[in-house]
C-alpha cells in the first residue's frame, strides 16, 4: 500500500494525491449522512 502511494505521489503529483485521499474520505461520510436521512421518516413516525 505504502509503495502504491509513493509511486502515485512520484506520478501524479502531491496535491492530486491529496484531492483524491480527502474526496474518498468525504464520499464515505456522505454515505452514512445519507442512510441517517432516509431513516429519519421512520423514526418520525414511533
């Protein structure tokens, strides 16, 4: 994994990295803020 990042540093450039480490971040904590609000109908109606 290690090696894998450093080539994709070497390849691509720092910030690209950066974008796409914090993107993937952001995209899986989207996820969980939208299972959060399509329980919320449901949890309304008790």
């Amino acid at each position: 994994m290690m090696e894998q990042m450093v080539t994709l540093i070497s390849e691509l450039g720092f910030p690209i990295v950066v974008t796409l480490f914090l993107l993937n971040r952001i995209e899986a904590k989207l996820d969980v803020v939208v299972s959060s609000i399509q329980g919320l109908p449901d949890q309304l109606k008790e």
